[in-house]
C-alpha cells in the first residue's frame, strides 16, 4: 500500500516486469478490499482478451472498425 502525488486515499500498487525485459507496468487499485494478486490476474487476463478481439476482427475482415458511439 502507498500513496500518489495528488491522491488523497492510500491505495494498493504493483510493480510487474514486463515479459522479454521491456520495462515494467505499474499497476494502482483504490480499491483496498481486493488482493493485489486479483489486480494482477486481470491485467494480464485483459492482453488475452486484447489478442482474442484482434484475431476474430482479423477473421472477420474489420481491422479497421471501431465505436464511434456508445449508448447503454
């Protein structure tokens, strides 16, 4: 747990390497009740997801789409 410059709460903070020496990715969670590790499982869940939506885009032919807008 720590603190940021301008954040007024403590929060939680993970420092991960990044794979093949690239550097490292800070992670930060305000929310205090959730395992650091959980952070981390859903960071490294969210490239996954990333590479999925890539692939069926590519499979689909819609590299280039986006959102434009979004309504719920």
């Amino acid at each position: 747990m720590g603190w940021l410059k301008d954040i007024h709460h403590v929060v939680s903070l993970a420092c991960l390497e990044k794979s093949k020496g690239e550097g490292r990715i800070y992670l930060v969670c305000s929310n205090l009740e959730i395992p650091l590790g959980v952070v981390i499982r859903a960071y490294r869940r969210r490239g996954l997801i990333k590479l999925f939506h890539r692939a069926v885009k590519s499979h689909l032919e819609m590299q280039h789409t986006g959102v434009i807008d979004f309504e719920f």
